[in-house]
C-alpha cells in the first residue's frame, strides 16, 4: 500500500502545481499583453497579432504536454490499481436490491445532499426526479448548518440561544451540549482578558449546571460535532445521514463478501435465506443502531413479521418458533425448549428492543 500512497502524493503534487500555474492565466496575460502594444501603437497590429499567434501556441503546447504528463500518471496509477485489487465486486453484489425501490433510493440521495448542506444540488436533484422535499426539513438543516457556521467564526451566540430554546429536550437525552457551550464562552472571555466579564458571565449562566456537570469540567468535547449530534437528535434523525452509513457499513463489508461469494460459487451453494447472511459482519461501533435477537430455537434473527416474543416463563424466542411449538393453537400447552415450565401461545408478549 506504501507504493499507492507515494503515486498518489506525486499525482496530487502535480495536479497542485498546475493549479499554482493556471495555464489560463498564462493565455490572458499573453493576450493582455499583445492589446497594451497595439494600444500603444496601433501600426503594430500585424506583427504584434503575429508574436500572439506564436506565443499562443506555444503556451497551448505547454499546456498539453503537462496535462499529457498527468493523464499518463493517472492512467498507470489506475491500472497498478486494477493490477493489484483483482477481486470481483460483481460477486457480492445483488443486481435486483433495488428493485422497485427506486424512489426509495433517490429520496435518500436528495436527503443526503440537504444534510451535506449542497440544499442548491438537493433542490434540483428532487425537481429532476418528480421528489417533493419538505420545506420544514430544509429549513431545519439550513438552520443547523448557518449555527455551524458560526462555530466555525467561535461565534456561540447562535447556538446558545438554540440551545437555551431546546433546553428541556436536551436535558432529557442527558446533553451536555448548553453547560459546554456556555463554558467554551466563558474561556473566551478569559481568554481575551476580560476577567470581569467572564467571572460575570460564569455567575449568570453556571449555577443552573452547578450539581449536573462537575465531572464534565475537564472534558474537551468538538462542540460543533456535539451540536450537529443534538440537533439532528431532536429532530428524530441520526448524526450522519443514511447514505453515507450505508455506503460506510458496505465498504466495511465488502471484504467479507467478496471472500464469501468465492467460496460459495466453489461450493456451488447459495445463501441460507434471501435476507440472511451467511457470516457475521464485524462493523464499528459508530455504525450499531439497535439490538439484534436471534431465535434460540430456530437461530433465525427477528424481523417485524416474526418478532421476539416472551413466553410466561420468561424465556425468548421468534413469533414462528412460537407457532411450531404450538401447533397453530393459541390455547395449547407446550413445554418451553430451555426449562420444564409450560406455556401457552396467548399468554406470550411482544419484546422490543
């Protein structure tokens, strides 16, 4: 992988050099130069459109030997690429997940882009594909994003006042979001030398978190990660959006996959069942949602239409393993599969997670 990165960085490095020497830049101050002489002296028209001529295309040759350069790297680049990583990723992929599902997908690719912040793309992407996206929702992350502008300026003031307005919700995730808030404005003050102020400001605002956050005085939290975190939160949504976790928890996978799928096709076996998969998925931490349950019985794991239900005696199992053990009949008795207790299918309760 070293020998990747170091291609890379030469590439970068070309790339930037040639934005440093805009070739455009180049022509207009050529052609800018021929219009000062024939300003000058407009009987130099002729040889003076002659010296243009040649400069231009020298400058253009210029040009399209180093983008020449630089489409030859890159295409080396690719193909080392290519020459290395010889997986499949065909084999891991299902070309009917989508299926009928279209609007689904395009409704997640125009969120992405209003929870990016590109609202302008977002609004033509919806326009484009017949998608309506709620004004509230644009709104909502418009807000959010100018309060994170402003954090970027080490202007709080924005987001201690929405902060102040949410209060009770965010007391009610356990946030510490105002307290740290207000301490990061606390700092400044310190920090700009006006003590006063900032001993006036501490007696005004700290005593209210005064039993609540004395073990938070040492933290030192990305304010702007808190609040984004907050925020989306109170609305009902996750930090990032479904895009980029999808996209994430694939490329954490796809190693897996990959390996699975070949050895499968050499087994001439499929999967177990068609929204199962046959390997656990080792993902991040930052990429766990929910709790998982897996049948005892059956070591199926629960979905919607067979959720984990709780017998009288306390044990667990999936609403299918439930019906097999008795038969159909709501009123049946049947032993439980982990201890001698008997049950009855109506005596058993959803259990959510």
């Amino acid at each position: 992988m070293e020998s990747f990165i170091k291609d890379y960085d030469k590439i970068i490095k070309k790339q930037r050099t040639l934005e440093t020497n805009d070739p455009l830049d180049r022509l207009i101050a050529v052609v800018n130069e021929a219009k000062e002489k024939i300003r000058a002296d407009p009987s130099s028209v002729t040889s003076s459109l002659a010296v243009l001529g040649k400069s231009i295309k020298m400058v253009s040759n210029g040009i399209s030997e180093e983008q020449k350069e630089i489409q030859s790297s890159l295409s080396k680049y690719s193909k080392a690429i290519d020459k290395k990583f010889t997986a499949d990723m065909m084999a891991a992929i299902n070309p009917h997940a989508f299926d009928n599902k279209e609007n689904i997908l395009r409704s997640t690719i125009a969120m992405h882009f209003i929870r990016q912040g590109n609202f302008e793309i977002g609004d033509t992407f919806a326009r484009e594909t017949g998608l309506t996206v709620p004004d509230s929702m644009r709104h909502q992350f418009m807000e959010m994003f100018d309060i994170v502008a402003a954090l970027k300026e080490d202007n709080l003031e924005p987001a201690l006042q929405w902060a102040t307005r949410h209060r009770s919700g965010l007391e009610k995730r356990s946030s510490t979001l105002e307290f740290k808030l207000h301490r990061q404005r606390y700092m400044q003050l310190l920090m700009g030398r006006q003590v006063q102020e900032a001993i006036a400001y501490a007696r005004k605002n700290f005593a209210y978190f005064g039993t609540r956050h004395t073990q938070a005085a040492n933290a030192n939290a990305d304010i702007q990660h808190m609040f984004t975190r907050d925020f989306c939160s109170l609305i009902g949504l996750s930090c990032d959006s479904p895009l980029y976790v999808s996209v994430t928890v694939g490329t954490q996978a796809m190693p897996t996959m990959i390996k699975m799928a070949s050895i499968m096709k050499a087994k001439k076996t499929e999967w177990s069942q068609q929204q199962e998969l046959p390997v656990e998925i080792n993902l991040t931490d930052d990429t766990k949602f929910h709790s998982i349950f897996a049948c005892p019985v059956s070591k199926e794991q629960a979905t919607e239409e067979n959720p984990p239900m709780m017998m009288g005696c306390g044990h667990v199992i999936c609403k299918e393993s439930l019906q097999k053990l008795c038969r159909g009949s709501s009123n049946l008795r049947f032993k439980c599969p982990y201890c001698p207790q008997e049950s009855m299918a109506s005596q058993a309760k959803n259990v959510y997670f």
